[in-house]
C-alpha cells in the first residue's frame, strides 16, 4: 500500500511500513510542519493513506468536504511507538482491504471504520 505518514504518528511507524514492503512518504523527512490542507492535497494527489494522530483531519474531511484517498485517525492513550508499531500491525492484519476510501479511528479499545463521503 501506499501512505503517508504525519509526523504525529512518528517516525518509528513509517519505517515499520517500509521495512514490510510498502511505499511511505514521512512528513518528518519530506514536510516537516506541512499544512494540513497541504497533506491532504499531497495525500490525494499521491494516492496514499494518511496515517496521523491529528485529530483536526477529521474536521477537514467532515467539516470542509475535502477529498483523501483513506485517513487513519490514532487516539491513543499509550503514544509510544512500541504501541503505535504493535496497533499499526495489528490494523493492517486485520483491516489492510478497508482503508483506502474509508475514515478509519484507531482507538485503544477498537476500530471504527466509515467509508467515505468523498471519492
């Protein structure tokens, strides 16, 4: 798959999803401090998933109608990345076929996944 990954959610979680085979653009090393609407333009035109932990995405995709190809929304109580990597395996072990189109929130007592408004 391809995603891109906001420096929120850390740097540890783009190099777990490389070194398991997929394509990961990291805000960290590529846009650091990008505007949101930014990401989300380089997101769409890139055809990439949006992993973050940055809770203002939703109110740009709910809010303002904004195209993206997926978005990733983690709110989670444990932020370190032994527990971003171990919740990352864990929803691309069991949801990798619903992400793209879909707004998934990953939270530390499950999964909600809504597909999108906006194609």
């Amino acid at each position: 798959m391809r995603f891109i990954v906001d420096e929120s959610t850390g740097t540890a979680v783009a190099k777990y999803l490389r070194d398991a085979g997929h394509d990961v653009l990291s805000l960290a090393e590529t846009m650091p401090q990008a505007e949101d609407e930014d990401i989300l333009h380089r997101a769409v035109a890139e055809t990439r998933v949006l992993l973050t932990n940055d809770k203002d995405f939703g109110e740009h995709i709910f809010r303002s109608a904004q195209p993206h190809v997926g978005i990733v929304l983690f709110r989670l109580h444990d932020e370190s990345a032994a527990n971003r990597l171990r919740v990352v395996r864990a929803l691309l072990e069991r949801h990798r076929e619903q992400l793209e189109q879909h707004i998934t929130v990953v939270t530390d007592s499950g999964v909600r996944i809504r597909p999108s408004r906006i194609r």
